[in-house]
C-alpha cells in the first residue's frame, strides 16, 4: 500500500500589519509497520528518547514539549554535540532520524513530552 503516512507543518506570524505563512505537506510510503505514542519524563541530564519496539531508524519523530516553562534540547549523543535542536515550552519538532539514537535534555526542571515515531 502506498501513502500510509502523512503530515502537515504550518508556520504563520502577523505583526505590525505585515504576515508571513508557510504551509509544506508530505504523503510517505512505510515498508516498515513500527510506529509508536506515549509520554516520556525527561530530565536534567542528557537520556535517550525511548522509542520502544522501533528497531530501525524511527524516520519520521514528533516531540512535543507538553511543559509551561522549561525547554528542551535534543541532539544525537548525549553531550548533545552532534546537532541540537531547542524545543520551547509548549512547542513541538519534526525530525527525521539517520539512527535510533536520540538524546534529550530538559532546562531546569524534568519535563514530560509526547513522543510519536514512526518507522518508514
């Protein structure tokens, strides 16, 4: 079957009377059939996403920071140095992964998050 994975990222601003909008929507095709949903605790130290049952690379991951005030950073090793992206409290990121390995760290205090991946 063709097409079984989907999702839409939409960013828009207006302010000052001037408005930008970005709209990008991609159809996937899955030969894998892994794909997962919970919440995690995250904490102060760098710890790894679990991504369950997923054995290979979970290609298509969404973290959204459920927390009203603290951040968190994602990277690919725990110190955090291969990349870094910055997740804000409230916010969510789409990344695609080259391995199953994913680190994160929150500002601060623990926070939760919702972690959903699926292996394309």
């Amino acid at each position: 079957m063709a097409n079984e994975g989907y999702f839409t990222i939409t960013l828009k601003a207006t302010k000052s009377g001037a408005t930008v909008s970005q709209s990008v929507s991609k159809r996937f095709n899955m030969t894998g059939a892994a794909m997962l949903q919970g919440t995690q605790s995250i904490g102060t130290t760098a710890e790894l996403v679990d991504f369950a049952d997923i054995s290979g690379a979970p290609q298509a991951v969404l973290i959204q920071n459920l927390d009203a005030t603290n951040y968190i950073e994602v990277g690919g090793d725990s110190g955090l140095t291969v990349f870094k992206l910055k997740i804000p409290a409230g916010f969510a990121q789409i990344v695609t992964l080259s391995s199953a390995t994913l680190y994160a760290k929150a500002n601060t205090a623990s926070v939760n998050v919702m972690v959903t991946a699926i292996e394309i």
